[in-house]
C-alpha cells in the first residue's frame, strides 16, 4: 500500500466516483489506482443506506457495523476482538493495492483509529492521526493488542 485515506462517508463516497467513467469512456476516469475500503457504518441506523462494492479499481471492501463508543452500552455495538482480527486479516490481504480507504460517518474517531493502526501495521508512523484528532482509543488498542496477539 502507498497510502491509507481517512476519510468521512460523503468524502469517501467522492473519492469513489473519482474512479467511475460511463461505458466505453475510461478516459474521462479521474483517478485509476487500486484501493480497499474499510467500510465502518452506525448500527442505531442499519448502516448509511449503501455499501462499496468491488470493480475494476476497488479491489475489496469489509463493511463493519459498531458505534463509536468505549464501552458497553445499551442498543448501542462495540467495537469487538473479533471485528479487529477481520480488520488485520484484510489489510494483510490487500497490501497490494495502492491505496486503503478508511471511513466512518465523520471521518474523525473510528475511522481515525483503524487508519493510525493500518499505517502502524504497514511500517509507517501513525502519530499524525492520532495527534490531530480524536481517535477511538478503545478501537485503537483492541486492534493493536489482537495484532500483538497475532504475532505471538
């Protein structure tokens, strides 16, 4: 991967439609690299009314639905270990496309989170993610310790 996106739903929603074309004019595409989606919809709305779905630039999509809270509450999903290991199993997957899409509905706590991890996962530094906003730590460290985890 050259690069992980983190991105709010109606930003990750452009960044796609910069990769469509109408029938028989892929010269009018404005963007042509390959990319994955880590897709993170709210629960207490059934999602945000669409899904990503895989074409000739997207190479794979995980859809996730979890609330952006740090602990157990009432008609609300928290964020899981086993939603962390699906997250490790598809970046590790995908390292060979270009680019990964991180969303959420705003593009600042959930989706900060798995995005710091992804680039921490890549080799790359993750400090400006999670300096620069709010990240949900709990998602944070559930996907770093299944790493971890993982590794022994």
């Amino acid at each position: 991967m050259k690069q992980v996106l983190l991105k709010s739903v109606f930003d990750a929603f452009d960044y796609v439609l910069q990769h469509y074309y109408p029938a028989g004019l892929r010269e009018l595409v404005e963007l042509s690299d390959t990319y994955a989606v880590i897709s993170i919809q709210d629960t207490h709305t059934g999602g945000f009314g669409f899904t990503f779905a895989k074409n000739e630039f997207c190479k794979d999509v995980l859809t996730l639905y979890f609330d952006d809270i740090t602990r157990e509450v009432e008609g609300a999903v928290l964020f899981s270990d086993e939603m962390a290991r699906q997250i490790i199993d598809f970046i590790e997957k995908n390292r060979d496309v270009e680019t990964l899409l991180v969303h959420c509905f705003a593009g600042q706590s959930r989706s900060r989170a798995v995005a710091a991890f992804a680039v921490e996962m890549l080799g790359g530094d993750s400090s400006i993610y999670l300096e620069q906003g709010a990240a949900n730590m709990y998602v944070y460290d559930t996907l770093f310790v299944a790493w971890m985890q993982r590794a022994s």
